[in-house]
C-alpha cells in the first residue's frame, strides 16, 4: 500500500491511469508515473484500489495473484521474461524525453544502435544524414509539429521500401492515434510497455521485414 496526505479531486480519480495525463506544469512531469505502475501490475494480473477522501488523503493497495511455486523450483523461464538483443541501426522518434531516454537506454543495452529524435522534423534530418544504414524506425504516432508518426513512415519508406516500422502509442484502439492510425504492415506497442516486450516487438518487425527482402540477383519477370 502506497499512502499520501493529498486527497486527489474527484474529477481526476478517473484518468489518474491514463497515459500523459499529469496535473503538474509543463517540464515537471509527463503523466506516466501510475500509468507505469498500472501497467505492471496489470502484467502481473494484479490490480490496483484507490480511495481518496479530502482531509484523509489518498491510498493506492496494489494486489498481485500468489505465485504458485517458489521460485527456486520454477524450471521453465516464462517467455514474457525473455529478451531478443540483435545489432541493427533503430532511429527511435518520440518526442517525450523521459519515455525516449528509456527506451533507448533498453535497446543499447540490447546491442542495437540508436539514433534519437524528439520530432518528425529531426528524424528526417537524421535520416539524411545516416541514409542507407538505417534497419528500423521505432517512433511514437502522435508527436508535434504537424509529422505524425504515421506521415513520417510514409516518407521514409517512399525512400526506403520495406523499412521496418514499429509503432507506439498511448492511445487505446479506439482513441486518435491507436491501431486505426498505425502504419500498414507494421508492428504496435501499446504504453506503457516492459524491456521483454520490447524488445520481442523490435526483434520479430526486424526479422520480419529481412524475410521479406528478395534476395539480392534474384531473377525478376
């Protein structure tokens, strides 16, 4: 259990989960604070009980299903606690620093080399500049200054057919910027995410895109 002395306003208790969603001012949080922790614990399949009272305060119980064996006689590793690593130039576009830094952070970690971006604008001009290295373009799909992540794929792989595209979005399927709005062809992550599935989506849209490649002096009609 997690307490606080502030009682959160009603109007807020049903978007304390959403993703971005902060009543801080611009550059003292980025709202992803509980939607991280709800994440998790929905991983788990474990759930999560606010009560808020004003003059009481706010608790947050966290409650996570009993692990059916110690630990030590687990054999087996879960797949979901596997990590696929590989070596392959990502361009990651996303223009809230905290989500970028970490998941850069998690894929060099992995092997992969990284160039970052904070806008459709400068991964453009990156792309200009490392054109023809690039394996993969990692981007978010609501990002600022009119190139969503949707626009930004498109010109990309206008240049580049068969560009690997993986792309992330806090938004639900049936909200702006979901799965209604993702690229065709490429993968989806949906915020907030863990390394494992990460790093699976990275390494499957990376594979699946090399598989799709004709060989190169194969014979054509």
């Amino acid at each position: 259990m997690c307490a606080c002395e502030s009682a959160i306003p009603p109007e807020h208790l049903p978007r304390i989960f959403e993703p971005f969603f902060t009543t801080k001012e611009i550059g003292r949080g980025t709202g992803l604070g509980l939607c991280t922790v709800y994440g998790i614990v929905k991983q788990h399949h474990g759930w999560i009980e606010v009560a808020s009272r004003p003059g009481v305060g706010t608790a947050l119980s966290i409650f996570l299903p009993r692990a059916p064996l110690p630990a030590r006689e687990r054999e087996h590793i879960h797949p979901e606690s596997e990590v696929w690593a590989g070596q392959e130039t990502i361009l990651l576009v996303e223009d809230e620093a905290p989500v970028r830094c970490l998941t850069r952070d998690c894929l060099q970690r992995l092997g992969y080399r990284v160039l970052e971006a904070a806008s459709g604008a400068e991964a453009l001009l990156l792309w200009e500049q490392q054109a023809g290295i690039i394996d993969l373009l990692l981007t978010d799909m609501v990002m600022p200054n009119g190139i969503s992540g949707r626009d930004l794929a498109a010109r990309l792989r206008a240049r580049q057919p068969g560009l690997a595209v993986l792309c992330i979005s806090g938004y639900t399927a049936t909200e702006g910027g979901g799965f209604d709005e993702a690229v065709d062809g490429a993968g989806f992550l949906h915020k907030p995410f863990s390394p494992q599935t990460l790093s699976r989506a990275v390494r499957e849209c990376l594979d699946g895109a090399t598989a799709g490649r004709e060989p190169q002096g194969a014979a054509t009609a």
